[in-house]
C-alpha cells in the first residue's frame, strides 16, 4: 500500500519505528519528516510549536498543510497518524482529494489530546492504548480499539550483558520520575539518567545524574542491557497503559523495574519477563534482589527479551491494523 505517516520521525521516535516497520514489511511510505531528534526538540522549535498552536485554529493545524502538500504528489491508500491531532477542515480535503483509509493511533495518555483528536468523526479507524479511554469513547463512536505501543527489534534487541551497579532511568523529566529518582539517590542507590534536558526546575540531583545524552536506538538497547536494572515510571496522566519503554527495556535484554498497572498483566508475566512494584518499599527490595541474584535475574532479562519479540514487536501491532482495516 502507498501509506502516508502522518508524524514527523526523529531517529527512534514513534513514527520512525512505524516506518521502518513498514517499508521493511513491503509498503510505499511516507512521513511528515525525517528532522534530527536535536533538530525536532531544538528549544526555539518547541516554544515555536506551543506559542503558534495556542495563537488561533489556522496556526494549530501547521502539520495539516505539509499533510495535504505531502499527499496531493503521494496519494496515498492510507493515512495513519500517530498522536496528532488534524482539524476537521484537513481531514476533510483528505477525503476530497483521494479518499485514503484515516487511522489515528494514539501513543500518549489519552488526557495529552487537547481538541478533538479520537472523537473527531473523519477518521476511519481510532487505535487507543488506554483501555478505559478506549471504552469511554466508545461512547461517542465504536470503530475503536485497544493497541498499545510496542519496540523495533532491528535496535531494540539484547545488545550487551550487565556491566556495572547503576539504576538506568531514561524519558521525560517530568515531577514524579524527579521525585522518585531523588528518593532513591538520597537512599544511596545509584543512578544514571538519560533523555531529554530536565527542566529548569528540575531537582538538584537530577541534574547532577543527568548524563545529558538523550539515547536512541543500538545506544538505547546497550545502555539498556548494562544496567543493574531500568526502572520504568509514568506520569500522572498516564492511567492504565503502558509506554514504549515498557516494551523496549525488555527488548533490549535490560532488567526492567516497572510501576505496577493491570495493563502489565496483558502483556508480561510479572515476576517472571519483569519485575513489578507497587512501593517504594518494593521498589527497594527488587533493588536489593538484583544485586544478589545475577543468575536469576539474567533468566527475568532473557524471558522478557523473548515475549517482546514474540508478541510485541510494532509489526505485530500494524499486522493488527492492517487486519482491521481488511
């Protein structure tokens, strides 16, 4: 199919790893950009990006005009946009001009959409992570479906074995992770902290454990891989799902600690392919297990590198999509 991505695809972002999948599945494919990680996240951008979408309707649709200009010489079969939001009007000319199947998938807690996003009537298929917005906006509309994000095993594999103490925590900034990872530095466990620059009222101690590398693709898998452990934590907004990292982490062969949430037990077996708690007390004591146990933590490691391949891989996930849409 001549599929257009309807997202710009920094080097290991959610739309970079849906097009790798799906040329490497055999499609014709298309996105919005192929910018630099550095380049998409440049600080001018970003405060360009939120001052613009806030100033009127026509400016909060800037990525609809490179989605309209991409598709009058594309024409694609299908438009699949992942965590955007499209105005009416946009979607709309999509349809007079070539009358694509419209496919929004959405990788972000579902409270980070702030229009219309999945009860906008124009797209054809909606493909939520969170189960309970999946039955809320049943309410609305039933052509939605649960599908949560997934990992690239063409760089999200075991890359490297356990190679010193340290807790690796990679993502977002934002204040519980600060305030988690603080606890566990004032507790005397080593961190080391990997992403995005952390904000100008980030904590002290994340600041001083921030390597200042934001870690994509092999990087990520090996970093992964040499931890003692990768503790994975969500935000407030985020309910019950789970984010890429849950399925990366375990790709990568890394030891995964991670917040606790029903939404686990769909995809791992707790215990077994990860370590899940619901503490802070917890959370130390799986600290202190994997220190004393390497032969029993190496099998938790190679468990869950073999269920994200088997089962969660970002073909398994388009497999579904294109299946749907047949």
């Amino acid at each position: 199919m001549r599929i257009l991505v309807a997202g710009h695809a920094p080097e290991d972002s959610f739309a970079d790893n849906v097009y790798h999948t799906l040329v490497e599945m055999g499609h014709d494919v298309r996105v919005l950009s192929h910018l630099t990680q550095a380049h998409y996240d440049a600080g001018w951008r970003v405060y360009g990006r939120a001052i613009m979408e806030r100033a009127s309707r026509r400016a909060f649709d800037l990525d609809g005009y490179r989605l309209i200009r991409i598709a009058k010489r594309f024409r694609p079969e299908m438009v699949l946009a992942l965590t955007r939001e499209f105005s009416h009007e946009t979607l709309d000319q999509l349809d007079q001009l070539c009358k694509p199947i419209k496919i929004l998938w959405w990788g972000d807690p579902p409270a980070n959409a702030r229009r219309y996003a999945f009860v906008e009537p124009l797209w054809d298929l909606i493909f939520i992570k969170d189960a309970v917005a999946v039955q809320k906006t049943r309410l609305v509309r039933g052509d939605v479906s649960l599908l949560h994000e997934a990992m690239n095993p063409l760089w999200h594999r075991p890359l490297s074995e356990q190679q010193h103490g340290r807790i690796v925590v990679a993502g977002n900034w934002y204040g519980f992770r600060q305030a988690l990872v603080t606890r566990l530095l004032k507790d005397q466990i080593e961190v080391d902290c990997y992403g995005g620059r952390p904000p100008a009222w980030a904590l002290p101690g994340i600041v001083a454990r921030h390597t200042g590398r934001y870690i994509v693709r092999e990087e990520k898998s090996r970093i992964f891989g040499a931890g003692l452990a990768c503790l994975n934590s969500f935000q407030y907004a985020e309910g019950d799902s789970l984010n890429c990292r849950a399925f990366e982490i375990a790709g990568a062969g890394g030891l995964e600690l991670v917040e606790y949430r029903p939404a686990i037990e769909s995809c791992f077996e707790v215990g077994k392919e990860v370590l899940a708690f619901r503490s802070y007390e917890e959370l130390l004591d799986l600290v202190q297990k994997a220190r004393r146990d390497e032969s029993a933590m190496r099998k938790v490691r190679e468990e869950g590198a073999r269920r994200a391949l088997a089962e969660h891989t970002y073909r398994h996930r388009l497999e579904k999509i294109l299946e749907t849409v047949k």
